[in-house]
C-alpha cells in the first residue's frame, strides 16, 4: 500500500466524522492538508502514518468539543496545513516553491494567526535553487507587511480587527490564557502538543513556519482572552507530531503502528467521546422541542 493513500484516506474520515456530527464538511480538506503535512515531516514509516492519520481526527473531535468548527476556521486551518506540506518538501522536489504560497495567503487571509507563513513561504521562494523571476523577493516583502497589518489591526485598527479576527478584544494574562486552553485541550493532548513543539528543533521553512503559527495563534487568543479554532487545530498537528517520534523509537513496524495507535486513541477518546455526547444531547432536545409542538 502507497504510503500517500493516508492523505486522502484522512479526509474522508474526517469529513464523514463532519457530517455525523453536524460539523462543517470542509473539515475534510484540513484532515488531508494536515495528513499530508505530517506525512511530510516525519516520513513513510509505520509511526509516521499512524500520526497522520490521528492527528486530523483529533483535530477533529476538539473543534467539535469546543464548538468552534466554523466554516471558516476549517478552511483556515486546511490552507495552514497545505502551507505546511508545500513547505517540507525536498528542494529538488518537483513541485515549485512557488505553490506553498497560495495556501499561505489563503490562511493569512483567513485567520491572522497565520499572516506569518507569507514571510516563510516567500523566503523558502527567496532562497530556492535555480532561476527565478526579480519579482520573487516581493513576496517575503508582503509576508512582512501582513505580519505588520496583523499587529496594527489588533492592536490600533478595530474597524480591521473585527472582520478579521473575528472576536473582540477581551486581553487576558500569559498564565490566564494557558490554563484555558489546558483545560480546552486535556492534560493528554496538552501534554502531547508541547511535545511535539521538541519536533520543531530542525531548522527548516515547514518547521519555522508551524512555530510562527503557534506563536500567531497565541497572540490573538491573549488579545481575545478565549481559545481559538487555529490553537486547537494546531495543538492536534503537534500532538500528531508528538506520537509519531515516540513511536518511531520502536524499530519494528509493527510495534511503531501499536505505540502510535495506542497513543492516539489515548488522546482521541476523552474530545470524541465528549463530542459525540453533545451532538447526542443537541439532538435530543431538537426532537424533544418537535415533539412538543
């Protein structure tokens, strides 16, 4: 079996855990963007797979938790993810670096956490081997400048602020906004997504990019005092990341596809089960109200 076949089989998954659930059917195309940008971090090995597959499920199942699996938010992260793909690929890959800086700008727009894979996605451009245009080196230019506008907007420009970021501004303290999202996350994802943060160490664009998204994401839940969409996703990605090191240790293939299936189903249960149980309860009182009419 092909080891890309994860990637598509992540989006149907995840978009038919959407639908049964009443979430937003585009949660399919972040289930394979991020399938694939684990896929292309970590490799082809059992682990590896197994990650990409539990990671979107994951991400899943905590937007659902947490009631924030907008439309919008799902598109986000989904560009987010591609980003992330198109920018860990080889350098003598095939595909041009050029195209990492579609879903870049499709994620900035969308979601100013992400304003800062602009800059990335155009230096990864910058710094490609071969010929390129002159008018590539605009492009970490504008990254630079979306960064700016995401500062200037959040923190002088309310008429730009709200459309955007989509929440008012309710600042809270560093250690406020941390036990939020500890209690948004679970201590078991909590602890898998800053355990995945030690992945990020190798310095290249797709890792450099998921830290300034991390560190996007925190910036505007400190000016919202409230756990976004994109830390949620996010925090997923890291944990997906997180279980497929750990199981990468094991040398059998194998062993590697138990200790990342045993791993994810221990972060996968506690929001699923959550989930389903609201969706559940919604439903009842749904017919409950039809019936008493």
């Amino acid at each position: 079996m092909r080891s890309w076949f994860v990637i598509p089989a992540a989006g149907v998954a995840c978009g038919g855990a959407a639908i049964a659930l009443g979430l937003p059917p585009a949660l399919a195309l972040m289930g394979a963007a991020f399938a694939a940008a684990i896929r292309m971090l970590t490799g082809d090995a059992a682990a590896a797979l197994v990650a990409a597959a539990v990671a979107p499920l994951l991400a899943v199942a905590s937007l659902g938790e947490a009631g924030a699996a907008s439309l919008r938010a799902a598109l986000a992260l989904a560009a987010a993810g591609w980003a992330v793909a198109e920018l860990a690929r080889p350098d003598d890959a095939s595909v041009p670096p050029l195209v990492a800086v579609l879903p870049a700008s499709v994620a900035a727009i969308l979601d100013p956490s992400f304003a800062a894979l602009v800059a990335i996605a155009g230096a990864r451009l910058v710094t490609a081997r071969g010929p390129r245009p002159r008018w590539v080196a605009a492009v970490p230019i504008a990254g630079a400048l979306a960064m700016a506008l995401a500062v200037l907007a959040g923190t002088r420009w309310p008429g730009l602020a709200t459309p955007w970021f989509a929440a008012a501004a309710h600042p809270v303290a560093p250690s406020e906004l941390a036990a939020r999202i500890g209690a948004a996350l679970g201590p078991l994802t909590a602890v898998a997504a800053l355990a995945g943060i030690g992945v990020l160490v190798r310095v290249r664009h797709a890792e450099l990019a998921i830290a300034a998204a991390v560190a996007g994401t925190l910036l505007v839940d400190l000016r919202a005092g409230a756990v976004g969409s994109a830390t949620l996703g996010l925090a997923a990605l890291l944990a997906g990341l997180a279980i497929g090191r750990l199981a990468a240790q094991i040398r059998i293939p194998s062993g590697q596809a138990l200790a990342g299936a045993t791993a994810g189903l221990l972060v996968l249960v506690p929001p699923a089960w959550t989930t389903v149980a609201m969706h559940q309860s919604l439903a009842h009182i749904a017919h409950s109200g039809r019936a008493s009419r």
